[in-house]
C-alpha cells in the first residue's frame, strides 16, 4: 500500500496540466479574439474593393456615389454585420481628378465601421483607376 502512494508515475501528466492549462487559455482568448479582428478587418476590404469597383462602373460622379453607397450596405448585410454596425459605416472617396470619371483619374475609397462587440473602429481602402480612353 505504501508502494503505491510513492508511485510517481502519473504526477508528471498532473503537473503538465496544472501549469500548462493556465498557460493555454490565454493563448486561446487571443487567438480567438484575433481570428474575430481577421474576420472584421476581411469584410470591411471587400466592401471598400466592391464599392469602388461599382463607382467606377457607373455613368456619372453622382450615380457612381449612390450605387456604391447601396452595394457597400448590401454587401454589408450579406455578410453579417448588424444593423447597428451598419449604420457606423464611414465612406469616404478621394479623387486624383475631377469629376472622379474623367480619363486616367484614381478612385481611392475608405471605409470604416465599429465593431458592436470589441467596440473598435475596422478601415480599409481600396482604389480604383479610370482607363485613359474613358
């Protein structure tokens, strides 16, 4: 009987455990707090690359504004964000030329949006250029 209260055979796997698990959790907390940021920060470049990509394609400056404006919130939607995320959506468009149409002008769009959970404002910019022969 006392033999075995001596065995040290398993004392190693606890030890292992009891160091190791508060080691591990915050690791997990990180990455799944990064993996959620990823997420965020992946929505908000396809809405900027698609919204300037439908400016772009559009007849005019101001039809090119509306449409990218309701393809960004669609895509928005589409892709999960909350109607109160939704309505935090900054546009902003910089153009090299004016009107932004003209022949061999740069389209620069930026958006950004605060995240409902982490409360942290994602951006991204996406830009687009106007073919010479337009």
């Amino acid at each position: 009987m006392i033999s075995k209260l001596r065995d040290e055979s398993g004392s190693a796997i606890v030890e292992f455990v009891a160091l190791a698990i508060p080691l591990f959790i915050p690791i997990f907390i990180y990455l799944n707090s990064f993996a959620s940021v990823s997420a965020n920060e992946a929505i908000v470049r396809v809405m900027a690359r698609e919204g300037v990509r439908a400016y772009a394609a559009s007849d005019s400056d101001h039809s090119g504004r509306v449409v990218s404006e309701q393809a960004i919130v669609l895509i928005a939607q589409n892709l999960g964000l909350t109607s109160k995320e939704i309505n935090t959506i900054d546009v902003n468009y910089e153009c090299s030329r004016l009107p932004c149409l003209s022949a061999n002008s740069r389209i620069r769009l930026t958006i950004s949006y605060i995240d409902s959970r982490s409360h942290r404002t994602i951006e991204a910019s996406a830009q687009e250029n106007i073919s010479p022969w337009k």
